[in-house]
C-alpha cells in the first residue's frame, strides 16, 4: 500500500521538524562505504543538525492516505534526494 489523495509540496519551514527521511536512512542499515562520499557528508551533517529539519530551511511534504489513515510526512531536500537515489523508498 502507499499513499492516497496525496498532494507534495516544497515550503519553507516555519519551526524546526524531525525529518521522517531520516528514520528510512537509519533503518536501511547503510554504512559509510555504501554511500558516495559527498552523500555521507550530507547525511553527516543531518545528524551533527539532530535530522531536523531547520526553520527557514525548504523541505518536502506530502499529506494525504498512507494505508488508510491522514498522516503527512515530511523529509529534508537534502535526504529525500539521497532515499531516491538508493532506492531507499523502494519498498513504499
């Protein structure tokens, strides 16, 4: 299953986030080696920032079903991209 009546957008964060890309990075069980270099320092640097996302900073939304329920997830540009390009999401 996967997500509903989604819609996504990119706005600027009006407080500080935890950014749910991050708990797929972790999860996927990934070390250092299985990352391009300039990939490692970016999910470095999400973790030195707690994996927030930051007011002020732009970040992907999507609201909408996920099996079932309303939910809305939210996720860093930086580690979106880095979950896509691993096929970290595949499984959703």
């Amino acid at each position: 299953m996967g997500w509903e009546m989604e819609t996504t957008s990119q706005p600027v964060a009006q407080k500080d986030y935890p950014c749910q890309a991050a708990c797929w990075i972790n999860n996927a069980g990934y070390t250092e080696g299985d990352y391009e270099t300039d990939d490692w320092a970016v999910i470095k640097k999400a973790e030195a920032e707690n994996w927030k996302i930051l007011k002020g900073t732009q970040y992907t939304k999507t609201e909408g079903k996920w099996e079932g329920e309303f939910d809305v997830y939210r996720a860093r540009l930086d580690l979106d991209a880095i979950c896509n390009k691993y096929e970290i999401y595949q499984d959703v």
